[in-house]
C-alpha cells in the first residue's frame, strides 16, 4: 500500500513539475505580433486609402499636374472632364496654327490603369487620320511620365502607378463615369 501512494505521489508531483516547466515556458518566451493581412496582389510596402472625386476638382488636378509636369513644351494643350475626357491642344500646319480637339471615352481597368479610348476629333475643317493626329501628338507633345499614346489603336494609355507624385505615392483608378460623375481612386502610400 505504501509503494502504490508513493507512486501516486510522485507521478502527481511529476504532472504538476511539468505544467509548471510548460506554464513558465510559455509566459518567458516572446508574444508573436499578428500579420496584417495584404491586399491580394498589392505591395506590401503600401498602405491603401479610396478616394472619390467629382470632374470639378479633378479638371483642376490634372491641368496644375500638367502645367508642372510639362512647363518646358514647346506646344501647349490642356485637358477638360466634361462628359468625356477633351483634350485641346494646338496644331501647327505651315506657318500656321490650327485649334484642335480630340475627345475620348475613359475606361478603367482592373490592373487600375485608365484607358482613353479615341471618340471624335475636331481641327478647324481639316479632315486628318486619327492616327496621324495622336502620332503627331506623341512626337510633339511632351506628355507626362506613365502616358502612352498608341496611335495605331486610337487610344491613349494611363499607367496610372507611372505618374511622379509627391512622397512617391501610387494612383490606381476604380471607377472613371464621367457622365453620372462617379470618380474615385485608390492612393497608395508608402510605408517603408
């Protein structure tokens, strides 16, 4: 009978030894910090915000972004968001310089880029290809970084992520309809 509660005793004292040896080997070691989960397919030197804006105050971004962008071309031109995206430029034929206006639909797309496709074009009452008019403009021009006229496909391309912004920030666009005003973007900051 002794040797049984001796046994007992010490397979007691064994259990209570090895979760004290578990329980202070839990409380020293260190606290695992949880991951912050990522956006599926997005940096995670990044830090995303969504904002919505109107035509408004976009105009106004786009043409000081413009004017500084490209304050040193020799040709000017600005872009106006009315129902579609107008773009107003200067064309020189000769010795002259003829007004011209070219208009495109926005789309943008799921790699948040924004595709400008060609619409309708306007220069004076001169008939010209559209594709002469955007090659004409993309070697003239001098268009800001992450722009890419295509003219063979009568669009121009947005590589929004391209655009030099301050504190190298990233744009991505959601949604670009001009014609319900619906505009809203996805900034991302960095973080590193």
């Amino acid at each position: 009978m002794k040797n049984k509660w001796k046994m007992s005793f010490l397979i007691l004292m064994g259990i209570n030894l090895l979760t004290a040896i578990i329980l202070f080997s839990l409380i020293v070691s260190p606290a695992s910090s949880p991951d912050i989960p990522a956006k599926k397919g997005s940096n995670r030197d990044y830090v995303s915000f969504h904002v919505k804006s109107n035509k408004y105050d976009l105009n106004r971004l786009i043409n000081h972004y413009l004017e500084q962008e490209v304050e040193d071309s020799p040709i000017d031109y600005r872009v106006v968001l009315n129902d579609e995206v107008e773009l107003y430029g200067i064309l020189p034929v000769f010795s002259d310089k003829i007004n011209m206006k070219l208009t495109f639909e926005p789309e943008a797309i799921k790699n948040g880029d924004l595709v400008l496709k060609q619409k309708s074009m306007s220069i004076g009452s001169l008939r010209v290809p559209i594709s002469y008019v955007l090659s004409f403009i993309k070697e003239n021009y001098k268009l800001p970084r992450g722009v890419e006229i295509r003219p063979s496909d009568k669009l121009i391309y947005v590589h929004m992520q391209e655009l030099k912004l301050k504190s190298d920030m990233k744009i991505e666009a959601e949604q670009f309809d001009l014609k319900k005003n619906k505009i809203s973007f996805t900034i991302l900051v960095p973080v590193k």
